[in-house]
C-alpha cells in the first residue's frame, strides 16, 4: 500500500430509525505482523500499547460518544507511524473539544483539521509519498456515526453476517465502480492496494461520509486495517468476533492472520453493543408518542378495535379447546356460543359508531 492516485467521489447509504440505548464492551490491538519491521498502525481507543492519545473527560464522552479509529500509515518506517499515530491524536482532541451538536459534521470537520495538519508536517519532512487510510466511526445515543478515507474498513455484524459499511478508496474499486471489473474481482485486482484517497496526500481531502444507522443489542462494530481482511475471510471475522469476548476475539484474530503470514501490520476494534430490557422497551417510544398525537376519538375507535380482535382470539381459542378436549356436545351449544359471539360484536360495533 505504497501508490497513491487522485481522489473519486463515493456515495452514501444505510437507513434511519429510532434506536434503543445501549453499553458497550469495546477491545482493540494493533499488531506489527510477521514481515514488518516498524508497526505503521495505529488504533483510537488503545488500551494494550500504552500510547498517549487524547482521553476525553466524562462529559465530552457523554456528549459526544464513543470515537473509535482506526489508521494504517503509509511512507515506510520513517514516516508512516508517524502519520498513522498523528493523525489519530488531532482527530481525537478536535473530535472532542469541537462545540457543534452535529456529531457527524464534527467527526467530518475534526479529519479534514487533521488532514491539513498532517499535509503540512509531511511536506516540510519532504516525504511527499507519506500519509494514513483512516477508518472511524462513533457510537453515541444508539446510532452508528461513520466516515472513512483509503481502505481501511468498518463492518456491521448483525444477526450473524458481516456487512462492509465504508467504501474502499483504491483503483481496483474505481475499476468496478466503472464497471471496468467486476465488483467481487476487486480484492484480487493487481491494483487493489493502490489508493486513490489518503489522509496527509494533499492540502484537502474528501472525506467520505454516511448516514448514522441505528444499532440494536447484539450488533457487533469492526474496524480493522487491510492487514486483518485480506488474510481472515469475512465470515470467519464474523465466527471469531461471536466465539468470545471482543478482546479475546481481537487476540484470536490477529493471531490467524500472522498464521496466514502476517505480511502486514494488523489492526482490529471490535465492540459488542447489548442493552437491558429497559434499554430495549425504549424501542416502543415512538408508538407511544404517535398514541399520544391521535384525537382522543380516534384513541377510543383504536382500543375498542383491539379489544374485539383480543376478544375474537380469546372465543375462538376457547372453543377450539372444548373441541380438542371436551366430550361430544350437541350442535345447539356450538350455534349458541356463535349467536351471543355475534351478539357481542355488534355491541362492539354500535360503541366503535357512537361518538
């Protein structure tokens, strides 16, 4: 991941809807590989390396959200961790001391900050072939908050399957944008590790930016660096991510890539979203709040309905029991039963008419 051409625009996508709150259990390392000398990785939040990036406060983190990054360098030993670990530590301290209530305007903003920074220190170094992939994401209020820019990814794992939520930046991507190949040759393309975006590559970047989507308890958020994908299937990601806790996960992963050479620096955050049954019974707010909007009539039309519907079951469930178990009766008591049931809903349908 050494080449480095002219940026391509990317589309956004993904859903909206109300989400319940949520915990986080969050694990993440970044590993140097098997062939590599100088790990050029680096990940936001890092709790095993010892690094020394931003902490947020409390508050910043309650207002703002959980960031979690991931950064894979590029320009060799000299510079590439640098760009990697620099790049994280500004776009960690703007992330959070930026004012804005827009949390995805301020992720947008705190990258280009970072971007114009780390442009400028790279072209005095005169390493004009240096920079970093970024992949970030925060989770705040139960909504994923997502922006990337190179190749390093974010993946959604739901119900068991993994989806790739952030868009490759390289050739063999614009090639199948342009149908030039096809979309599943794209990871065995020989222009698959040439980028077309990267953070400290020019003055500005375009960072690519997509809908927050709303997570549920039991959804999985991953992040990792070409160096974790290329080697470990997407469904073996998924498989190890759900066998164990995410930090034991992390280390299980990053250990079947080296397994399978380890030729890159690798990098992984997993985070396990889960919710208590109060977080969850958050989900019926906006039927309640639509409930509450109806015209009090129309409220009386919407429970009688329902109570004839439960009505309904309950007879008809009543008289399949005395069927299945009852001794036989005369055809009178079944005909009797159906004429007050039919007494009964005309009641109902009188009352729902009335005003």
């Amino acid at each position: 991941m050494t080449t480095m051409l002219a940026e391509t625009p990317a589309g956004e996508y993904l859903g909206r809807t109300k989400p319940p709150l949520l915990t986080l259990e969050i694990g993440g390392a970044t590993d140097v590989g098997r062939e590599r000398v100088v790990n050029e990785d680096a990940i936001y939040p890092d709790a095993v390396s010892g690094k020394r990036f931003y902490t947020p406060s409390p508050d910043e983190l309650a207002r703002k959200g959980q960031l979690l990054l991931v950064a894979d360098g590029i320009g060799g030993e000299q510079f590439g961790s640098v760009a990697s670990q620099w790049a994280i530590y500004l776009i960690a301290e703007r992330y959070y001391t930026l004012p804005g209530a827009d949390l995805i305007l301020d992720l947008r903003e705190a990258i280009e900050y970072a971007n114009a920074a780390l442009y400028r220190y790279l072209q005095s170094a005169g390493a004009t072939q240096a920079g970093s992939t970024l992949a970030a994401a925060v989770i705040h209020g139960g909504m994923l908050y997502l922006a990337n820019v190179g190749d390093s990814r974010v993946y959604l794992l739901r119900q068991g399957a993994l989806y790739q939520q952030t868009r490759d930046h390289t050739l063999a991507q614009q090639k199948a944008d342009q149908g030039v190949i096809p979309q599943s040759e794209t990871a065995i393309d020989p222009d698959a590790g040439v980028l077309t975006r990267a953070l400290g590559a020019a003055p500005a970047v375009t960072v690519d930016i997509f809908r927050p989507l709303p997570l549920a308890p039991g959804d999985m958020v991953v992040l990792c660096s070409d160096g974790l994908y290329e080697l470990i299937p997407e469904a073996e990601i998924a498989r190890v991510a759900l066998s164990a806790a995410p930090r034991r996960a992390v280390e299980r992963l990053i250990e079947d890539a080296n397994e399978r050479g380890g030729y890159d620096n690798i990098s992984l955050i997993l985070v396990r979203v889960s919710g208590s049954a109060a977080a969850r019974a958050d989900w019926l707010a906006p039927l309640k709040t639509d409930l509450a909007q109806l015209p009090p009539s129309q409220r009386r039309m919407l429970w009688i309905a329902l109570a004839v519907i439960a009505l309904v079951i309950f007879v008809a469930a009543l008289m399949w029991g005395w069927c299945l178990y009852a001794p036989a009766a005369p055809a009178t008591s079944g005909m009797a039963v159906l004429l007050a049931l039919c007494r009964v809903l005309r009641r109902c349908g009188w009352l729902m008419k009335s005003p």
